[in-house]
C-alpha cells in the first residue's frame, strides 16, 4: 500500500486479523480494505488497552466501512465537515447485511469510530474554539507562570475565567482599547442571570481584576479599570460547610464492603475522601509510587503548593487499597493509583471521582446540599472538631494554609453548641 501524505507509516507487520477471524475470507476481506495496516494498528493499540475479542471484531467490522468511506485526497487531514459529507448513503452496507439498518444509530456509530480512529492516527483536524485577543491571553498566562510563579492549577483556573469574558466581549467589539467599566459589570450580571453564586462572580472579578491590571500595564487598555472593579461582596460564613453525618459516611463504606470490583475500588477512594479529607484533584493525582508501604506512609499530592505532604497510611485504608491492587486494579502502563475498570483504562479524573461519589451518596437518600468529595472532607473536618481536635491539628490534616480556612468548622460543632446551650447559667437567665 502508498504511504500517504496524512499517514505515519506502520513500520511492523502483525497479525490481528488472523487473530480475530478464523475464516480465510473475511480476514482476506479486512486485508482488501483501504489502509490495512493503519487499521490493524489501531486494533492492536485497542487489544493492548484491554477491549476484549468480541470488542475488537466489532471495531474490526465498523473500521472496513469508515476505511472505505474515506476515500478522499490522502494529502488532507481529516475535519468534521468532511467526515459529516461522507457519513451518509448507506444502501452498499444494507445489501451487505441483506436487511434494513437503523441509519441514524449507524451513522452515530461510523462518526464515534472514525474520530476515534482519525484521533489515534495524528490525522482529526478539529479547531479549537477561537477565542479573541488571544496573543494577550497567552502573554497573561506566560506571565503569571513565569513572573509570578503561580501553580498550573491557579493559572488554568484563571486563564478559563479570562476566556469566557473575551469571547463575551469579543462578540461586540474588536478592540481591547475600547473595554469600559460598564462592559465589565455588564459581563458580571450576565453571568449572574445565568445561576452563578455570589461566590464565584467575585472569583470570575478577582481574575478579570488580575488580567485587566496587566493589561492596562502593558498599556492594552486603560490602567484605571483594574482599580475600580469591584465584585459583590461575600460576607465571611455565609454558609456553613454541607456535609453527611459520620453515622451516614460509616454507612456509605459499609455499603461497600462487597466482592463487586466497583465497590472495592470506590471504597479505598472513598476512604481517602473521609478520613483523609483529601480533595479529588489530591486522589486523581495519587500514584503507586505515593505509597511508601514500608514507612506505611501515603505522600499526597498538593497541587496549589506543588509538593507532597505524608500521611500516615491507617490499618483501615491500606486494607483497601492493597484489595483493590490485587484483585481489582487492570494492569496497565499507567502509573496512577486509581483508574477506570473498563478498557480503555486510564486514571480516574477530578469530574469522574466527584461523579462516583455523588452516585453513591445520593444512592443512600443523603440529604446535603452538595454530595461530592467535598461533602466528605466537611464529613471529615466536622468529624475531628467533635473529637475535640485543636484547628491547627485539623488545618494540618486538611492541608490548609492558614487557620482562617478551618475556623469555619468551629461553627459546625453542633452538639458542643447544645451543651452551651443547655448550660445553667447560675439562674442567670
């Protein structure tokens, strides 16, 4: 087969074919197929992620009609227009199966195959959502990281802030010269109509604050807008931290205690979250390496200071992980503690531990106003405030900074306040 201008070369010959069909025919057929050995790379990249026979024949299957559909000019990248054009006629592939198909299910299927497979090759063409000023966006960021030293978590969490103002603006205007006060606030109540706290608004203005300071340094825009930007006001402990009861959290890793191979990896990630208090980016972030077995220390991560900080590894939670690494964790080249039981495996996000630990809350009725891995850490720090822990034992366990951020969990000691309550004041009252 001609090597092809959008195509890296497949320097080895394998035999995937002939490991998945037995019939001489049909492996002749996928061998007949337009870019064979692409193919039959990406079904062994597949096989070695861990899909199983009966996934990889259907792969095998779907990936002779995406080949043959996209027969265009080899010297292209692939991009979703073009995919769109050639993701319709499908009466070769009815005759084929000698009945009618579903083309709605099957052109969803051809598109979900073909990306992926377009994907793997270096070959999907997909720009990026356009976002305007962006040499001033990318000086922002290069400033903050290397003039200010911020963390990578601080600057991305920024620089998306940032982003969503200038595609708001940059829809009504072409210069940043031109930005006003007025645009700024305008911007806010935007995004307040749309359900953000006030919380996060004065987040959203303490970045703009930041971007529009440098900006009017560098001399983009006026240097007086930074100065009389305000966000709403947030009144310190407005709410209490939300969080189940330790009665509900003992219950949850009850619940878990099963031979189901879900239930063991959650429960050792779970564990984490509410004895540990650690944050999900902390969990998502752990690998094999983080446990020190001999010390019986776990090293967590700390993304915001960029160090790790030792714990002791409790009798409890060691139980679970090394269950889980033993009976339950795939093996895979991959170095983080937790991943995904289903191929492909990779580690386990931020957003895929607060979904599983939503699920499983919410599953046993637990009323809270947020039921993430947040919920678990308010579980935690209430937790060691009943116990009669000083704040700076529990800022220390919670990773906190300063003794401002654990001061709120004082308020939370709801049965020390009956105890005031209940009080005999000496007739006092």
């Amino acid at each position: 087969m001609a090597t092809h201008g959008w195509i890296v070369p497949y320097k080895r010959r394998s035999n995937m074919f002939e490991q998945l069909f037995t019939h001489p025919a049909v492996v002749a057929r996928h061998r007949a197929a337009p870019y064979v050995e692409e193919r039959e790379r990406y079904l062994t990249h597949c096989a070695q992620q861990g899909y199983t026979q009966a996934t990889l024949r259907l792969k095998a299957r779907e990936l002779i009609w995406v080949a043959r559909k996209l027969r265009i000019d080899p010297h292209v990248r692939v991009t979703p227009a073009q995919l769109e054009v050639v993701a319709h006629g499908w009466q070769d592939r009815q005759q084929c199966y000698g009945r009618a198909l579903n083309t709605v299910w099957t052109r969803a299927r051809f598109l979900t195959t073909a990306r992926t497979w377009l994907r793997f090759l270096g070959c999907w063409c997909e720009s990026a959502p356009t976002v305007p000023f962006t040499e001033h966006r990318e000086a922002f960021t290069t400033w903050m990281a290397c003039e200010r030293g911020l963390s990578p978590v601080t600057i991305q969490r920024r620089a998306w802030y940032i982003d969503q103002f200038l595609q708001w603006y940059g829809a009504q205007h072409a210069s940043l010269a031109a930005v006003q006060l007025e645009d700024v606030d305008a911007f806010l109540i935007t995004y307040g109509h749309k359900g953000w706290s006030r919380l996060s608004i004065r987040n959203l203005a303490a970045a703009l604050r930041a971007f529009l300071r440098y900006a009017g340094a560098q001399g983009w825009c006026q240097a007086t807008i930074a100065e009389t930007l305000q966000g709403p006001r947030v009144f310190a402990h407005t709410t209490l931290p939300s969080g189940p009861s330790w009665q509900e959290v003992q219950g949850l890793l009850a619940t878990l205690d099963t031979e189901q191979p879900g239930d063991i990896r959650d429960r050792a990630i779970l564990m984490c979250f509410a004895l540990y208090g650690f944050r999900a980016r902390e969990v998502s972030q752990l690998q094999l390496d983080h446990l020190d077995w001999e010390q019986n220390l776990i090293w967590v991560p700390r993304p915001k200071t960029r160090h790790t900080s030792p714990y002791p590894l409790l009798p409890a939670v060691g139980q679970a992980i090394v269950r889980y690494l033993q009976t339950v964790r795939p093996v895979s080249t991959h170095r983080a503690l937790f991943l995904t039981l289903t191929p492909p495996f990779r580690p386990l996000s931020g957003s895929a531990l607060h979904g599983l630990t939503s699920k499983r809350l919410r599953a046993l009725g637990v009323q809270t106003a947020h039921c993430g891995p947040h919920a678990l850490r308010h579980a935690c720090a209430t937790h060691l405030v009943a116990e009669g822990f000083s704040l700076k034992e529990i800022g220390d366990h919670l990773g906190h900074r300063s003794t401002e951020a654990t001061r709120v969990y004082a308020k939370v000691d709801l049965a020390g306040l009956r105890e005031v309550a209940a009080f005999d004041l000496g007739g006092l009252l």
